[in-house]
C-alpha cells in the first residue's frame, strides 16, 4: 500500500492531505496505535496527515493512561510543526448561552450563582459544545434529589469523565489533576513568587475560591472542595495541624449518598453509572 500510494503522489502536483479529526476524542490506547501506523507513511513525498486534535487534551490523556511523565511529550515524535486555533471563547459567552438555553428549556432549575459555577468551570476545562450537551443532558438525569454543593460537585465529576482527564476515579488522581489544572491558570496571574510556599498555596486557593468560582455569586458554593484539595497537597507535618485537620472532612459535603466512609470519586462513578446503566 505504501508504495502505491508513492505512485500515486509522484504524478500529483499538490499534496495528498490526510485529516485526522477527533483524535483526542478516542481512547488513549486507540490513538497511540494509530499514530505509530500512520507514522509509516510520513516519508512517502507530497503526503501530509493534519491531526486536527486538542493537543494538550490528548497528550495528557495518554501520560495518565500510560504513566508517562506529564513533561514526555509523547505527540512531538510525530508532530512536525503545530498551529493553535484561538478559543472563541474565552469570556464564557458560548458557555453561558448553552447553559442559559438548557436551563430554560430543559428545566435544569440553576440559580444564578450555580450558573456563573458551571461557566466558570467550563471556561477553566474548555469543553467543546458538543461535549458540554452531552455534560448537560446527564446532568439533567443525575441532578434530582442533590443539594447545591452536590450538584457542583456532578458537574465536575461528568466534565472530568467527558474529557477523559483522569484514568482512575479516585480522590487521589482527582484532587492532583484538579490542583494542577488550576495552578497554571493562577500562574497566568503573575502571583509574587518571592512568597513562602505556604503564603504562595494560601494565595492560590483565595484566587481559587474567590476569583473563579465565587465572583459575582451570592454564595460560596465551593469553598469546602477547595479546602478539601488544599488539605489533599499539605506535606504530612502540615496535615495533623490543627489549623487544617478540619479540612479532611469538607468533602462530605459532596457525596451523592450518604455513604461518606468509602471513596468520594468512586462513589460518585458508582452513583453516575447505576442511574445511567
């Protein structure tokens, strides 16, 4: 096939272009197997392959599956060069009006401040539409019987299994990927970095707590998740503090049973998939 594909090229005048759409939307171990084939093909002259594909989405989504280092940069052995596409949506104006629209006709009963929750999330995990409807349609099943900071804590939970972020639902793998996600958005604000570690960490989860998710709301909805990722990254000396050990148990306002013995994520994928299967 190669070779004819070689005499195929050699009498066209312009390239032969490939398009690989969705990449990011496989499985890891899918798209892993496709690049390394179609890989065979990048020396044949006038072929080009396009991966049109959210990068950082898919590199991630492959490091967690595979262990690799979030720094292994697994696509560059293919990639020759990239072009980003601008968000179009960077001041959550799509987000809000998908939210708003659904809320309306679907009857999702969001309050204005669980709304600016939702698009706040939303602006930070850069959903697409189309994954959004999905997050929204299983919101509006799973979404009866559960309090307020409950329904926050759905939504996160189905925007992390959307997007695949995580490979394992576990409060581990969550709370690491949720903190780090969330600290290079609060590096783009050019925090002081002459602060002490503590001072820096104390900064972070105030932006966190007041800047993204409460701003403009009438209540503070997400404060004890973000005490509850903040005690998840204390240093063992810092977790038996007296100042923090209240901070293990701020997640049981998030359970969708009450079963707070076992671990949250996995009651919470329990939960998802017992309604949906």
């Amino acid at each position: 096939f190669k070779a004819q594909l070689a005499e195929i090229t050699k009498k066209e005048k312009k390239p032969l272009v490939f398009i690989v759409d969705e990449l990011d939307r496989c499985k890891p171990e899918f798209a892993i197997r496709l690049i390394e084939r179609i890989k065979h093909f990048f020396d044949i002259p006038k072929v080009v392959f396009i991966l049109a594909v959210n990068k950082n989405q898919l590199e991630e989504s492959i490091n967690n599956f595979y262990g690799f280092s979030s720094t292994a940069n697994y696509l560059e052995k293919f990639i020759d060069f990239s072009v980003m596409l601008k968000n179009k949506d960077l001041d959550g104006s799509r987000y809000a009006e998908i939210l708003n629209n659904y809320n309306k006709d679907y009857q999702l009963d969001l309050q204005r401040n669980e709304l600016h929750t939702f698009i706040a999330l939303c602006k930070t995990y850069s959903p697409n539409p189309r994954q959004l409807v999905k997050i929204i349609n299983k919101f509006s099943l799973l979404k009866y019987d559960l309090n307020e900071t409950q329904k926050v804590f759905l939504f996160i939970f189905l925007i992390y299994s959307e997007l695949r972020l995580i490979t394992s639902f576990t409060d581990t793998e969550f709370s690491t990927h949720f903190y780090n996600h969330h600290k290079n958005v609060f590096h783009k604000f050019n925090f002081n970095s002459t602060n002490s570690p503590a001072e820096k960490r104390a900064s972070f989860f105030q932006f966190l707590t007041n800047d993204i998710y409460s701003k403009n709301s009438n209540t503070n909805i997400f404060a004890y998740l973000s005490a509850y990722i903040e005690y998840q990254n204390l240093s063992p000396a810092e977790s038996i503090n007296s100042k923090y050990r209240h901070y293990k148990d701020c997640k049981n306002h998030y359970y969708p049973t009450e079963n707070q013995s076992n671990d949250l994520m996995d009651e919470w994928y329990k939960y998802v998939h017992m309604i949906e299967g």
